[in-house]
C-alpha cells in the first residue's frame, strides 16, 4: 500500500477531535453514505440541480485513477470514489475529492489478491460501492480486498476474503455493494462457489457472523431494515428473497421461486420488500412480518408484465417505478402492482432512479437524465428536462450522489459534479 497523491494533508487525530466537539457533524440529508443513499434512492434535499448539459452548470470534473461500476459516496465536504486499474483489475484505487471545489485531497492505491482472467464490458470493473460514515469509509473489491480508511485515508484495516475463503468463480463476477448497519459493515459474496453472507466489526474488521449460503449469481445489494423493532439484512438473490436476524444472522424469514432476480436490489416502504426481476412476472412485493417459509403468505403482489434491468425498483408515493432494458419505464400500484403506465425514456438505465421532493431522476446509461415531477408522470406532459451529457461509446453513467445543491455522477473513469460553482459549501 503507498499513498500516491496528497494535495491537501489531513490530520486523522484532528479530525476525531472535531467529531468529538461535534464540529464535522451535519445532518443526515448532506450525506449520501452508501449504495443509493441509504438503500432506497431517496433524498430530503430540495435543491438539486434541474439542468445541465456538458457546457453548462458542471462544477467540476476529476478523472480517476482507474475504471469502475461503483458509485460514489459522500460525508460532509468529501466524495470518495472506487475504482480498479490494469487489464486485469491488478490495482485497487480509493480515492476522496473536496465536494466543492472537487480537488484531490488524497489517492490510495492497493495490489489486488486476486485477478481476473479476463476484463470485459459485463464482467464487473470496479462494481461494489463503498460505504462511508463519520470515521471510515469502507471498500469492497471484486478481487476479495475489503478496506477500511479513515477520512484522512489512513488504513485502519484491510483483509482478502478470497485468500480465506477461497477465490470468486463467475462469468459477471461480484457486484454487490457494502451496506453500513449500526452493528456492522454487511457483505454478501454470491457467486457460482460456496457463497456466504458477513457481517463484520467496523473497528476490528473480524467477522461478528458468517452465514454459509448455496452457490447463487447475483449482483444484487442486501438492504438493511427495521421492522417492529427487529433489525435485518435482507438479500434478493438468484431465486430467493431472504432476511437475516442482524444480531446473529439467523434466517427469520424467506420468498422462494423467483425468477432472475440478479442485479437490480430490493427496497422498502417499511412494509414491503419490492424485488425487481428481468423476468416478466417475478417483480413483485413481499410483506414484512413473517417468519420462516412465507412463499404462500406473505405475497402481496406480482407485476405480470413489469420487469427491472440494472437499475433497482424506486418507491415513490404510492407507485413503483420499474425501468427495462429496452428503456421502458413503467409505474405499478403500490398496493396491488397493476400496471398504472408506461413511458419511453431514452435508454435503460443502469443507475437507479432517485426520488427528491417531487423531482424523480432517470439517469439513462446513454449520458442522458431526464428528470419529471412525479404528478405529471402518468400524463402525457413533457419532461421537466432532459440533460445530455457526452460519454463515450462504451461507457455509462453508472451511479451518483447528492448533497446540497449538487448531484455526484459517476461514468466510468471519471467524477462530474452537476451544479453551480461555489468556493465554499
């Protein structure tokens, strides 16, 4: 491990004694900690950028060190990216920028433990988000590596799941990304081996449990929820919607029989679990509250013809929003799952959509976002706008973040920050 870049020198020490005074506290709605947020897509932020185009309201752009799939994440004044560089993802890069101005305030690099034959356009590059809360930030690496730095980028822990689990087999390779519960860091390693579900100290970086799953593909994110005051990790993955006792990870409950439920991940309106499948007639919502085999039970719904292909089902207000791989999207009742509507967007989508305010982004993997106001969705009312952006021919916008008054896109090797100019947040 070597630093390679330091443009701006933060001390560690001073930083924890800032948190200590409360001084780095903000509230909840400035950071954006994780793999759509904080699992759902939305946001309370009402002062996001409406417009934009390549000449127009882009604050900053910062290429990165490598490629990637990840999205980025933000506490406070800082973004952190991920990404892996080489042909055959050999180098591991974690990288943070400052929100306002997007300069380098620090680059790690780090040699991958394992290395894939091959590197290709849907084979995953960089695919894990990381997570972030007000002490670390914790990356996950298609290699195995599990990292943890503190906010000035010095590394508390870091371990090789592959050196001690044994090395991930696929075509796709690992996608899904790290969830940040108050217990621990969750991380779920689905491939076509042995398979297995973590959930592990954030100060040690041991394992607190380790749950042993049959061999399933899926680069789908666990989500992690409250119910009536049991905390659980659920996991949509490759036939299977399933949840996890977050004490100890013992299974409380399971869905069983679904088709193609691989990469978009579940969400929740604190009632039901929505589970967005490629499959015609297996998007559909499960109802919390049950235990044990729930197949027959607990189905509230299933959507006959709506189908999710990279980006992950969006509740908003009383409807869910699915889009395909032909760029359809196509809003369902909440409580029933009928079909209330379909709208052509440009292109699919590989980030998921997000919710703010009355504003829901669709960032189109072509470099396109258009954005709605969701009353006038069902209704044949053109778009709030539509937002080019200029991306290469392979590449797409892969995820975001936000924070007050800036949305945080990710393609692949570089960072571009959507709104005005500032010289301080």
């Amino acid at each position: 491990m070597s630093m390679i870049s330091r443009k701006k020198i933060i001390n560690p020490s001073f930083i924890a004694f800032l948190m200590l005074l409360g001084v780095c506290q903000v509230s909840a709605g400035e950071n954006w900690p994780g793999f759509r947020g904080e699992g759902n897509s939305v946001t309370d932020l009402d002062d996001l950028p409406l417009s934009w185009s390549d000449d127009e309201n882009i604050a900053w752009k910062r290429s990165l060190k490598g490629y990637g799939q990840s999205s980025p994440v933000i506490w406070g004044d800082i973004v952190f990216a991920t990404s892996a560089g080489g042909d055959k993802k050999e180098t591991l890069f974690v990288e943070a920028f400052d929100a306002s101005s997007g300069e380098t305030i620090w680059e790690k690099r780090f040699a991958a433990s394992q290395k894939p034959e091959e590197v290709s356009d849907m084979i995953s590059r960089g695919a894990p988000s990381p997570v972030v809360d007000g002490g670390s930030i914790y990356a996950f690496f298609e290699s195995g590596d599990l990292i943890a730095l503190d906010h000035g980028g010095e590394a508390r822990w870091k371990r090789s799941l592959t050196t001690e689990y044994g090395e991930f087999s696929g075509s796709h390779g690992i996608g899904a990304s790290l969830v940040n519960t108050p217990k621990g860091i969750v991380v779920l390693v689905d491939h076509e081996g042995p398979s297995y579900l973590l959930l592990i100290d954030k100060e040690t970086g041991e394992n607190i449990w380790k749950v042993e799953r049959e061999p399933r593909v899926s680069w789908a994110t666990p989500l992690f929820l409250e119910h009536k005051e049991v905390p659980q990790v659920v996991v949509s993955s490759n036939g299977e919607l399933a949840s996890f006792a977050l004490a100890d990870g013992k299974k409380i409950w399971w869905f069983d029989g679904i088709k193609k439920n691989t990469v978009a991940s579940p969400t929740t309106n604190g009632e039901l679990v929505i589970v967005g499948s490629s499959e015609p007639g297996n998007s559909l919502a499960v109802r919390l509250g049950g235990e044990g085999d729930v197949t027959d039970s607990h189905l509230v719904w299933k959507a006959e013809s709506v189908t999710s292909s990279f980006g992950s089902p969006l509740i908003h207000g009383e409807s869910v929003y699915f889009v395909n791989r032909a760029g359809a999207l196509q809003s369902t009742d909440l409580s029933d799952g009928s079909l209330q509507w379909k709208r052509r967007l440009p292109a699919s989508t590989w980030a998921s959509p997000l919710s703010a305010g009355e504003r829901l982004y669709f960032f189109c993997k072509n470099g396109e976002t258009v954005v709605h106001r969701s009353e006038n969705l069902g209704k044949e009312i053109a778009p709030l706008a539509e937002n080019p952006l200029t991306i290469g021919g392979n590449d797409r916008i892969y995820g975001y973040a936000v924070m007050p008054g800036r949305i945080v896109i990710r393609i692949e090797k570089e960072l571009l920050s959507i709104g005005a100019k500032t010289d301080s947040r």
